[in-house]
C-alpha cells in the first residue's frame, strides 16, 4: 500500500516512545505504527536513525525526527487543538530536569543491582526532589502548569510511571497526594488506555497498523 502517512517506530513499554504516541494522539495524527522488538531492531529504522533508539518518526518527505520531546512539539505545529505551543517554554523547564537528573536517579534506582554503590533507597530520594517538585505545583491546578493539560503532563507522566513502578506501595504511601491525584488521573485515562494497546512486532510486509486507532 502507498500512504503519505508518517511513520512510527516505536516500544510500547518504553516512556519516551509512550510520550511520542501520546502527543501524536493529542493532535489526531494518523501514522503508520510499527511496534519495535528492541532486541531486534530493524534494519529499515536504523538506516535512517542509526542511534537505533525508539522512537523514530519517519515524515513523507524523508525527514525524520528521532527525539520523543521533538516529535510532540512537531505534532502541535501540525494540530493544537488546546493551544499547548503557548506553553512550550514552561514546559521545556520540566522536561529538561526530567530528562536530566531525575531519568538518571530514575535509571539507578530501577536498576540498582547496576550501582551497588549506594542503597536503592538512595537513587529514590534523589527522584523524589523532582516528585516533590511535581507535587508542589500540582497543588495549583489538576495539571503541571496550572488549570489546564500541556505537553508537559504528557511528556512527564510516562517517567512517573516508571518510578512509580519500581516499588508500587512505597509510591502510594509517600507524602505526595497531588501527584498521586494527577497520576492516577492519566494511568485510568482513555487517552493512556488507547496508546498503550498490544501490536505485533512490525515485519517487512504486514499489513499496515496505523495509529490512533480511531483515525484510520
């Protein structure tokens, strides 16, 4: 089948591939979607990204763009239906500390048999300054940056998850009842329920999957 359509490479379980199909939806964009097993990478998507890491958005005219964060602020360029692009700048605060000091305390606490050098307990209180930080704010409004959703819930909400998972009844019980209200919020969201649904791994001559499911 010839399309126009982008196409997306992506991981379902990891957070930055999470982000991307979550700002894709956002913006109703409908893209060829083809689940990546990620020890099998295929060929076709590191021959145009070779850093191999998910996701990849590959765009009709050869573009592509390889960076979960910029594939969310390609899509609202596309379609902004709640005008998040007046929210880029606050946002891009969040992510920057995000994607920083609290995805590498996230990655050791995950992984602590990796750093034994300190107790996994260690790496959690050092991603719990950003819970707080994230705790603090929502007490401002049901979202990140005030009354209403941007891209930074979308763009941070995968991580939380991540964290929270690491030790599910430590993150329930901790003193953070905002976070937990906003969090719970997106984990039983429709919008999180649709992006998260099983494919098959993609294979040179599937028939095509395409993303949302409700655009096709």
């Amino acid at each position: 089948m010839t399309h126009n359509l982008p196409i997306l490479y992506s991981f379902r379980r990891c957070p930055y591939a999470m982000r991307a199909r979550l700002g894709l939806q956002y913006a109703k964009i409908t893209v060829e979607l083809r689940e990546v097993i990620l020890r099998h990478k295929p060929a076709e998507m590191i021959a145009v990204s070779p850093k191999a890491t998910v996701p990849v958005l590959l765009l009709p005219e050869q573009g592509i763009i390889d960076e979960s964060y910029d594939i969310i602020k390609w899509a609202i360029s596309q379609n902004d239906p709640d005008h998040w692009q007046e929210s880029i700048a606050q946002s891009d605060d969040l992510v920057k500390i995000n994607d920083g000091t609290f995805k590498t305390a996230l990655d050791k606490y995950k992984y602590s048999s990796r750093f034994p050098e300190q107790e996994p307990a260690f790496y959690r209180s050092q991603g719990e300054v950003f819970l707080n930080q994230l705790d603090q704010l929502l007490r401002q409004g049901p979202f990140l940056l005030g009354g209403q959703e941007t891209l930074a819930d979308i763009a941070i909400f995968p991580f939380i998850r991540q964290f929270a998972h690491v030790d599910k009844a430590w993150f329930f019980a901790a003193p953070y009842p905002q976070l937990h209200r906003w969090f719970k919020g997106y984990l039983n969201s429709g919008s999180f329920n649709n992006i998260m649904h099983k494919y098959s791994p993609w294979q040179q001559g599937n028939q095509e999957i395409y993303f949302p499911d409700s655009l096709k």
